[in-house]
C-alpha cells in the first residue's frame, strides 16, 4: 500500500516494527506486510510534523521517503533506518529503540535513553550526545562530546 504524504520536517513514530527513512526528491510512504493497509495506520499531520502509530502486528515495515528531515521522534521498540542523510541539523529522540543513519548531518543532536544508536555509516561534522546508562552508542571513531543523563 503506497500513499503521497504532505510537506514535514519532523516524524513522530510508535511501533515495533521496522521503519526505513530515506532522502528523496519526494515525501511518499510505502507500508509492506500481507496485510498492510493505510487504515492500520493512523497519520496525523500538523505544521510541518508528521505523527504515525502503527499496528507492527499487521504492518511489519514502513517505508518513508522525505525531501528534508530535521526531527525524529522514534517510539517503541523498533528498528529505524536513515538512508541517505544529507541534512544541516538532525535532531533524534530515540528513547529505547534502535536507531541506524547510514549518510551525512552537519550537526546531530541524539538523547537516548536505553536505546541503541549505529552511527558506524554515518558522517558527522558536529555531534551532540545526551545518553542514559543503559544506552549504546556503536561508533566508526571516537569524536564525539558526551554530555551524561540521570534519571530521577
């Protein structure tokens, strides 16, 4: 099931399943499973964001291309792909999932709590990293400023 989706610069996402992010010349949305089907997912635009919550049950992957992503809010326990990154700022909120950027941000700014965070394909001229205890950061290299998180 395929479906055009309207200009965004921030997602927010809560499933379990796999989500595939990649650059493009449009904003469009691929849903893969034997199932799928758009009313298993339920789409919320406002101003520039894009919230969805998926039924991973039915809906196992999400493919989502974007002209332009500054924001990613990955909810649940699943596993989020960026493909092709090429942005100036990339904000990501990824609270226990896991989380890969295969591309280039001129800035990243990551808080993760528990989650897991490949950036071993990534290309980062400035990087910003607010992590819990239990999250892992998996690194090509090692330049990166940790600021360090407690919970209360």
């Amino acid at each position: 099931m395929e479906r055009e989706l309207p200009e965004f610069k921030e997602i927010q996402m809560e499933t379990s399943g796999e989500v595939i992010l990649k650059r493009s010349h449009r904003n469009f949305m691929t849903l893969q499973g034997d199932s799928a089907s758009l009313e298993q997912i339920e789409i919320l635009e406002d101003e520039g964001r894009l919230a969805l919550v998926v039924d991973e049950q039915r809906i196992p992957r999400i493919v989502i291309e974007y002209k332009s992503l500054e924001s990613l809010s990955a909810g649940g326990a699943g596993y989020y792909r960026i493909q092709n990154a090429n942005e100036k700022v990339l904000n990501i909120f990824n609270p226990l999932s896991t989380v890969s950027i295969h591309g280039y941000a001129k800035e990243l700014r990551l808080t993760s709590y528990e989650g897991l965070v490949d950036l071993s394909n990534a290309s980062i001229k400035e990087e910003q990293l607010i992590l819990g205890q239990l999250a892992q950061v998996i690194r090509a290299n090692d330049n990166v400023r940790f600021i360090s998180y407690s919970q209360k």
